[in-house]
C-alpha cells in the first residue's frame, strides 16, 4: 500500500487553510507518524511555515473518540488529483474502482540506452536565457525567478525572489546590458538560480498567483542523466525547454495547458504516472504551477546550467496523450486471412439454439405489460434447467439474473411461480443465482466492474440484466452516448466469457407497422447493437377468436368432469366440441351440488382467460438465419407458444386495416357498451393486485386519457373508484 508520507506529497500546505493543516497533524498522529513528518511537510509553506509550531501543536492531540485518521488524508490528496495506481502491490480494489487496461508503457527499459548529454563548448548564456524566456512566456507575462539563496544547515537554498517583472522589461534589460547579472541581479555561483515554470500575478509566488497554467516541471535524480534523457526522448514528451541542472538531473518544461488548476492537477497526475511507468521516477515535490526550475546561463557549482533542447516530442499535450493511450491500447494487430484459413477458430457454441451464441448479446425488446421480466425468467429457468424457451432448446449451466427492478421477495416468489406454471422440476436450482439491486443501482459503467468482480470465478454461461432503463447512462436518444453505454455490455461479455441478455421498452406509439428493430425506444443503437434482437408484439385478438378459445375453455372443464364420472363416452367428437351440448350434458348428468362447481370452476377458468393476452416474437440476428414468427399466449406468469397455430393469422396491434375499423365504428351502441364493459372486467382480472387496481394502471393498460377510464368504470354495474383504486363491488345477497 502507498505511504501515507508519499500521498501528502500531493497536497501543497500552502492551499490548506488552518483547519486542514491541523487535521494532517491529527491523522500523522493517528497513523503512527512523529511531529518531524509534519514539520517537514508543513515546511513547503514558506509564508506560514514557523518552527517549533508543529511541536507545540501535536503535544496538544489526545485522543478521540472520533479520531481523524489517515483516510482524511488520502480524500484531501483525492481531492487534489491524486488517485492510487492500481499497479502498487497489495492495492485493493474499492467499490467504485473501475477496471481497465491503465499500462501505458512505452519503453522497454530492459533495452534502453543512454543518450549523452553534450555539454556547450563555446556557452553563450545570454543567447540560452533569452531563448528559454522567448520560448516559454509572452513579453507581457509576469515571472517570479530567484538569485538569492539562504544557509538552510548547510545546504543553499533559494528566497522567494522576484515575483513583478514581466518578460518583455527583462528581456530589454538582458538585451542592454548582454549581461544575466546586470539584468536579473548577482546570484551565488555555487547555488545557481532559478526561474518559475508559469506566469504570474504580479502579487505574489503561490499556486493561487498562477495566471496561465501552462507547464509543469519534470525532474528525475535517482538515475543516471543520460538515461534521463532517453526516456524523456523516448516519451515524446511535449516538451517546451531541456534544461541540465548542472549536477545529476535534466528539467524538462513540459506543456501542459490547463484550462484551469483542476484540470492541472490531473493533467500533471497523468504525466507523472506515465513517466514512472517508463522509469523516470519523477520528483512527486514538483507538482504544484508556482514550482521553481533551473534557470539556464548561470554556474552552479563550477558547471554550467545550461539549455539542452527547445520544442521536442509532440507538438502539444493534446498529441501527446493521445498518442500514449493509442500506444498502449488493448486493441489486437490485424490478422491475414491466409494465415487463418484452413485452421478456422471455432465457433462459439450456441446457448440459444438457432437465436443466440454463448459470449454474445441479446435483447429482448417489448412494450407495457409484455411480460417481458416473466420471459427472462422463463429463460433462466430453462438455460438453468437445460430444457426450451419459446421453442429453442438451452445449453445447460449457470445463469446470474440481476434484479434492478423487484423487491426481493417479489422476485424470489416470481422464479417460484414460473418453475410451477411451467410445470419444470427444480431439478439444477443451484445454477440460478440472482442479485437483487432494488433501489441500489449505479450507471453501467458502475456497475459493469462490480459486476464483472463478482461474477469472475463463478462459471456463469449468461447473465440477464433486467430492466436496463434502471441502469442507462446518458441520453438515450443519442447515439454516441448510447454507444458508449452498450459498450458495457461487451466488457461483461469478454471478461467473463458469458452471454449478456437484457430487456427494453419499446416507444410510444403503434409499433405493429414498424420492422421490429425500429421498436426499440430510444436510438437505433440500441437495436443494431446486439447480436440477436428479439421483438414482442401485442396481437390484436378478434372478438371471433376470443368467443372460440372461450368455448374451447369451457369444453375442456366438462369434458374433465363427465370423464372422471365416466359419462364422456356418450358424446361424439362433435358434441365434445360444442360449448352449450357440454354444459348441457353437464347440467342433466350431476346433481345440484357437484354441477354448481362445475359452474365455479367454468368462472374460474373464464376470469383467468380474461386476463390472457397473445404476442408475437420477430427477430433479427446477427449469427443465424431468421426465423419465422412464434407466436404465444401470455397465461400470467408463463407465456406459452400456440402450437396450434391460431394465432397465425391475427393482425399485430396497430395493423388493423381500415375496413376493419370502419366496420367497428358501424357497431351497434349497446354492442360497443357490452365490449367496453368486457374490456374492464379482462383489465380487472390482469391487472388486479389483492382486489384493487389503479386508475394509473388502466390508463397505461388501454392507453387511455384519466377521464376516459373513469368514465368506463362509472359506466359498469360492478365496479366502484374510490381515491383512484377500482375495486368490485360487493354484493349484498
């Protein structure tokens, strides 16, 4: 783990006030460390800075039972662009760590070269002063540079210096006088000077005086100058000025051109980091605009600081990142098709047959009250279960289903259900497991690394995520922004190896007359994204075929009935398929008593049919030829396939054509009355939650106006609204 001496390196104490400087001193404490640490640290502070205060103050921390620890610390660091590398040993991944590919290594230093440094013979450091200033300032740019040192126990140290000249009045004076000492002032020969690296105020020498945040200060002395050299070469840094120091480190300027000094600090983060990556262990002190450099044309120590080099590597910090993250993308090389060609890889193996692939993307698309989470779980059953969904026979194996939308025990209770209503035995429960998110979900590109840690030595061959409107980052009509958000999608599926399957709403409007990757709400994106696009439509059931499945629904109980009283053998294939014969028959063979539950279970079975509803799945798909149209009723909770085939020719919602609908106009009123009536009591029975439905739910049921549905509830004998809940009314006899 990162020292907590190393982290405070990136908090300057002169942008602390005095509260934040207290707190350091109490998490040093806290965390182990002596006085000396923070005297040290609080030393950079040269305004404030006074000594024996640090002492005096830690002598007077006791303890707490609300310490501040060293996490105050590394949120204060966080705050100020600093951001632990996850390549330290030991670094623990937090909860909203994001994983990604973060090398940037461009240099093998196990094959570098030094790069020798030539050392001027005829020097001129007139010509070396001016050329850095002309370089790095504009005329009327305000600089702060230092001649003057102070003894620090031996060791020379500079002043704050000048800090109100601007460049063009000194660069008249060096020009005048051909002479560094006459224009700036005599400095100490064995100590050199210095210069800062950006403009200032005018006021004074602190972070906060930084007018124009456009350099920053690479500096190196634990390896040798030459190798320093190469790897700032190597780097391509975009670098402005190469200075030698004139002992064991080059200084290189590098362009930054920050907008502002939040975005210096992360700019100056980034450089660091990938200097360190490539071997040039920076001086972490440097980080802060207002940093003193090494002024070229003076003597330091009997050497000569001197300047090396002007406009190298890339032209501006812009080029230079991209240029590292193209680099260092995770991207592979192209690949010549001869090579491949008679040793083709395999293909992935089918989890869906003839729809989906393991390791690919699919989406099931549909509007309101589709059932479209009941699918998913229909799905997870199966490919748990090894058996068929909607026809398509599953691989078996492991399945994780994300919840972002139930409570937990809906959820649970809803996977119990579809087991049941399938008639499924829970044989392979164990390769379900579901993640309930309910009110704790984040942005996919949050979720996508959480998810990816938790899943990563669990085996899964898919993971279902529903619904995805719970989790979409950005503006889901932009394309780019979706793009970026299906992206997460792919990251789950090549880390892990599994399939990802998810769910989405389709648009307002009529969608029967549109192709059913245009359904989709939101951008095309979202439908040309994933490998296999699955489209629910509602059918539009004619009243003809309601009527006939009615009949067959009411067959089928008598027939039950006078088949176990051992009375069926009496009527022929023609009366056994005649609703009125049936009851009729019924109603001669049983007594009172056994023909009233006959007469419940008919009401029975009658309510649950109110409630059915017929879709239709298209597709399209990336992987596999298309396939025709299936067809289901929707029997809450499961959807069952027609494999009778009497839903082939129902018209999808919205396709109605217009001599139907003129027909349906020409409808008798009391006609139109007793379908509205039905209409309510089918609504009732599907949408019904312990007796009681919402005017809110109708309306989104019919896609009616508030006042249209009042009206059909005050319209209907049975029925009451009371507070915005329907409810039936309750009979007296």
């Amino acid at each position: 783990m990162t020292d907590i001496k190393e982290i405070l390196e990136y908090i300057d104490p002169s942008d602390c006030n005095y509260q934040e400087w207290v707190n350091v001193g109490m998490a040093l404490k806290y965390e182990g460390y002596t006085a000396v640490d923070w005297d040290d640290w609080s030393a950079r502070d040269g305004d404030r800075y006074h000594a024996g205060e640090c002492l005096k103050k830690w002598n007077s921390f006791e303890g707490s039972s609300n310490p501040v620890t060293g996490g105050t610390i590394v949120q204060m660091a966080r705050d100020r662009g600093w951001s632990p590398a996850s390549s330290e040993p030991g670094y623990l991944l937090d909860w909203d760590s994001v994983i990604q590919r973060d090398d940037y290594l461009v240099i093998d230093k196990g094959w570098l070269e030094g790069r020798e440094i030539q050392e001027p013979v005829n020097w001129d450091p007139v010509r070396d002063l001016t050329t850095y200033l002309e370089t790095l300032f504009e005329p009327d740019d305000i600089i702060g540079y230092v001649t003057r040192t102070f003894d620090d126990e031996g060791t020379l140290k500079p002043t704050k210096g000048v800090w109100t000249r601007s460049v063009g009045n000194l660069l008249t004076d060096i020009k005048k006088h051909h002479s560094i000492e006459n224009a700036l002032g005599d400095y100490n020969p064995e100590a050199g000077a210095w210069i800062r690296i950006n403009p200032l105020d005018g006021k004074g020498v602190k972070d906060f005086n930084v007018t124009d945040f456009r350099y920053a200060l690479v500096e190196s002395d634990n390896i040798d100058v030459e190798k320093q050299n190469a790897i700032i070469h190597e780097l391509e840094l975009p670098v402005a000025c190469l200075v030698f120091s004139g002992r064991k480190s080059i200084h290189a300027i590098v362009k930054i051109n920050a907008a502002d000094h939040a975005e210096y600090r992360k700019r100056v983060d980034f450089l660091f980091k990938v200097c360190e990556k490539n071997g040039l262990a920076v001086d972490l002190s440097n980080k802060n605009p207002s940093r003193l450099s090494r002024m070229p044309g003076v003597i330091r120590a009997g050497r000569k600081q001197f300047l090396m080099e002007t406009n190298i590597g890339k032209s501006n910090w812009d080029e230079w990142r991209e240029w590292i993250e193209a680099v260092n993308d995770d991207l592979p090389d192209p690949e010549p098709l001869e090579a491949v060609w008679d040793n083709l890889p395999a293909l992935a193996a089918p989890l869906i047959d003839g729809v989906l692939r393991q390791g690919h993307k699919m989406l099931l698309a549909g509007p309101s009250k589709a059932g479209k989470s009941f699918s998913l779980i229909e799905l997870c059953v199966a490919i748990a279960e090894g058996t068929s969904w909607f026809g398509w026979p599953c691989t078996r194996g492991r399945v994780l289903y994300v919840n972002l939308e139930l409570d937990r025990a809906s959820c649970l209770h809803r996977f119990k259900d579809v087991y049941q209503a399938l008639g499924i035995k829970p044989e392979h429960l164990q390769n379900i497991d579901i993640w309930n998110l309910r009110g704790r979900s984040v942005p996919m590109d949050k979720l996508a690394p959480k998810l990816i840690r938790r899943a990563a030595k669990k085996d899964y061959i898919a993971i279902v995520i529903d619904p995805i409107y719970k989790v979409i980052t950005g503006d889901e009509n932009s394309a780019d922004q979706m793009a970026n958000f299906c992206n997460q999608f792919d990251k789950v599926c090549t880390e892990l190896g599994v399939a990802v399957i998810y769910c989405h709403h389709h648009s307002k409007g009529s969608q029967g007359s549109k192709r059913s990757m245009d359904r989709a709400s939101g951008s095309g994106v979202f439908a040309r994204d994933p490998d296999a696009l699955l489209d629910l439509i509602e059918l539009d059931l004619p009243e003809s075929l309601q009527k006939q499945q009615d009949d067959q629904m009411v067959c089928q109980v008598c027939k039950d009935y006078l088949q176990r009283a051992g009375q069926l053998y009496k009527l022929s294939q023609d009366d056994q398929c005649s609703a009125s014969r049936m009851t009729q028959t019924c109603r001669e063979t049983f007594d009172d008593r056994e023909y009233q539950r006959l007469c419940d279970d008919i009401l029975a079975a009658r309510t649950a049919m109110q409630g059915r509803t017929a879709w239709r799945i298209e597709g399209t798909l990336r992987e596999f030829p298309k396939f025709a149209p299936v067809n289901l009723w929707f029997d809450y909770p499961v959807h069952h396939v027609d494999n009778v085939g009497v839903l082939a020719d129902v018209e999808p919602d919205g396709e109605t054509p217009p001599w139907k609908k003129a027909q349906e106009k020409r409808k008798p009123p009391e006609d139109k009355k007793k379908e509205r009536l039905h209409s309510l009591e089918t609504a009732y029975s599907a949408l019904s939650i312990n007796g009681e439905v919402t005017v809110k739910d109708l309306e989104e049921y019919w896609t009616l106006s508030k006042n249209a549905v009042k009206s059909r509830i005050k319209e209907h004998p049975d029925f009451e609204l009371n507070d915005g809940v329907v409810t039936r009314k309750v009979s007296v006899s």
